[in-house]
C-alpha cells in the first residue's frame, strides 16, 4: 500500500515476550526470543540497505529480570563459568509446562513429571526427589512456573535478580541514514529527538491535531475506563 506512495511509511515490531520470559526468569524462553527478534532485524536490515535513506533503529525500554551469567549455587569460592548446553536442552517455555502441570492429575502424573516434563521438554536427569514432590504438589500455576525455570537457570548457573524491571542500561542499534548520531550513551528522550528530525515532525501541531476531536487522545474511547483486563492479567500484572 505504501509502494506508491509519496509519504512513506512508520513500522514497529516488537518483540515483547522476551519481556514475560524475563519476568518468569526463564532462561530457554528467554534465549529463543532473542534468536526471533534477530531474525526480524536481519529482514528488516536488508530492506535498509535495499532502500537508502530509511532508517532502523533497534531498543529496549528496560531490561527485565536482570539477568546475569553468573550465580553462586554453594557457600564455596565460585567457578568463573555458566552451562550453556543447559539452555540448550529446553524445548518448552516454563509457562507451557506449568500449564500443562496444572492440568495433569491421571494416575502416571509422577512419570508425567519425570519423563514428559523434566527429561522430555527440560531435558533434566539429573532431577532430586525433593524437585519431583514439589511438582507432584497442588501448586499455583506461577509456582510451577516459576519453580521449572529455576530447574534449569541454577542448572546452568544463570543468575536472576528480579521478577520485575531492571535498571541497567540498555543496548541500541541502528542502520541508515544519519544513524552515526545515536553512537554512544543517550537519554531516552534523544531517540525521540533523533526520529523527531528525521521525519521533520513538528510535534506541537500533532498534538493539537490528535487532540482537535477529543478531550484528550489518550481518552479516545469512552469506554477506556470500563475496559476489563482481568484475563489479561498472566501477561500485565507485572509489565
Ligand atoms: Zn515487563
């Protein structure tokens, strides 16, 4: 539709469920993400060399979790060293498996836990009797979650800090025109700034065009206040 078309256009993808994979501090999810969000960015980087003149920019608004391929898993000295082919091994995201826990009460539930989901789906064989009785016990769902993505991230001695949003800095990339502008630390705002001038958007008037037919645009629908966003709430009470 924009091939023709004279004003180009705006495209943002998001890779969000790094974000959830995080918050649930589940290593093989987390992993998996970054390797889709990486294809993404290879399509979207040859369309901008294949057009001069556009632009790519790639950037979080917080990391999440904050991980660390580091962890003390005993009162000794630590080894410098993290297990990889831990993560390797994970075929399912922990929420999947804490799902499928939950649902799971036939009589084979031990040989459930131990064959389909330990060994099958995290690739665990080294499991304890104390790891099984907890996954044999009547859990929320978020404990399960939680308890299986700690099975591998202490196997792999991968650190977590948070359930939620971390502080640390955050990586930006860009391709195309101009992009030598954001080498370097920046603020936030100077990403905004930067799209701002490129696009020679004059922000002011935007904002009373959005705002012309509306009490505010971040108002728009009247039933913004009524929206119910319970079932949602896997996916935003942490985000
Ligand atoms: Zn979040």
């Amino acid at each position: 539709q924009t091939a023709n078309s004279d004003k180009g256009f705006f495209l943002m993808i998001e890779g969000s469920r790094i974000d959830m994979a995080a918050h649930s501090n589940d290593p093989g999810t987390h992993v998996h993400e970054v390797l889709a969000y990486y294809e993404a960015v290879k399509v979207v980087r040859k369309y901008v060399d294949d057009h001069p003149g556009t632009v790519m920019i790639s950037v979080s608004d917080h990391e999440t979790g904050g991980l660390s391929l580091a962890r003390q898993i005993n009162s000794t000295y630590p080894q410098y060293l993290w297990y990889p082919d831990v993560i390797t091994r994970i075929k399912n995201s922990s929420y999947a498996l804490a799902v499928q826990l939950a649902d799971y009460w036939k009589a084979d539930r031990l040989n459930f836990i131990n064959e389909t989901i330990l060994r099958g789906s995290l690739g665990i064989d080294d499991f304890t009797n104390e790891e099984v009785t907890f996954l044999n016990e009547n859990q929320t769902l978020q404990s399960y979650e939680y308890y299986l993505a700690n099975l591998t991230s202490w196997r792999a001695q991968i650190g977590w800090a948070t359930h939620g949003h971390s502080a640390v800095d955050v990586n930006l990339y860009a391709r195309g025109k101009d992009t030598e502008k954001l080498r370097g630390n920046h603020e936030n705002t100077y990403i905004g700034e930067f799209i701002k001038d490129y696009l020679g958007l004059d922000l002011d008037s935007i904002t009373l065009k959005l705002n012309s037919d509306n009490a505010s645009f971040h108002l728009s629908s009247p039933n913004i206040t009524s929206f119910n966003a319970d079932h949602l709430a896997h996916y935003h009470h942490l985000h």
